[in-house]
C-alpha cells in the first residue's frame, strides 16, 4: 500500500476530526471515532504481522464494515468484502481468495467454517479500553485458529 493514502487520510481524519464522516439509520460517525476505529484494525493486523495480504470482511453492520476496510488498507493489507448470503460458503470464498484472516462480527460465522490457516478476528472492536501491555493480546485458540476477543486502539 502507497504509503500516500495513509498520510491523506490522517490528514483529513485530523482536519474534519469533529465532523461527520459517516451516517445510516442507526447512528452517525466523525472522522475522529471513524480513524480511531479503523487505526485499531490496522494496529491488530500489524501486531499479528499480516501485511501485503488479502483479509476477508463480513460485517453486517456498514459502518463499522467501513471502518474495517479503511483499517486494512492502513496496515497494508487488501481486503475482499464477503456479503452475508454467501456465509454458508465462507471455506470456500477465503479458499478462493488466499485470505490469510477473516474479519467478522460475532454473530456472522461459526467457528468450525473455517480453515486452520485462517485468523478470525471478531468485530466490533473497542478503542475506548487502554491498551493491553506492549506485545500481549488478549485471544484463545479455537481448533487451529486464534479468535482475537479486542482489538485495542493505540494512538
């Protein structure tokens, strides 16, 4: 990833920080809560060193799927969005795709769909809780895969 786009997003996240970035029927985001939320993404994947790699989205929720999207890109990543119709394929579709991770909401995919070389990352995240120590992350393996409980905002 073009280090340019990370830059210009900060930029603008900074510039219009109070302002309204992002808004559905249920609820409105600035450009603050919408970066602190997609730099907490891009600081997981980081922490995990997933980087150049194709992560997986399946967040019902558009916002916070967008803040998801924007995290990815910022951490260096690609991201392919999955809709929820094709859950019951989900092997099949991150197979397909060579998606190291999955992100996704709690409720949207079982555990035992998944391959072992695949992380899930469980969504939403929280960047209102401190930082865990430097190097340690709050997780618990499932089968062969880690299920991350929080991603932390650091910034």
């Amino acid at each position: 990833m073009n280090m340019g786009f990370s830059e210009r997003w900060n930029t603008v996240a900074e510039q219009f920080a109070q302002h309204e970035a992002i808004r559905n029927s249920a609820r409105q985001v600035t450009y603050k809560a919408l970066g602190a939320q997609a730099n907490a993404y891009a600081c997981q994947l980081a922490n995990l060193a997933i980087c150049n790699g194709c992560i997986a989205v399946l967040i019902p929720d558009p916002i916070d799927h967008i803040a998801a999207l924007l995290g990815i890109l910022l951490s260096g990543n690609y991201y392919y969005s999955i809709s929820l119709e094709r859950t019951s394929m989900i092997s099949q579709v991150l197979k397909s795709t060579g998606a190291e991770a999955l992100i996704t909401s709690a409720h949207s995919i079982v555990a035992d769909q998944l391959d072992d070389s695949v992380l899930l990352i469980q969504s939403p995240i929280s960047s209102l809780k401190p930082p865990p120590p430097p190097g340690q992350l709050t997780y618990r393996s499932i089968g062969s895969f880690l299920l991350i409980h929080d991603l932390w905002y650091y910034g």
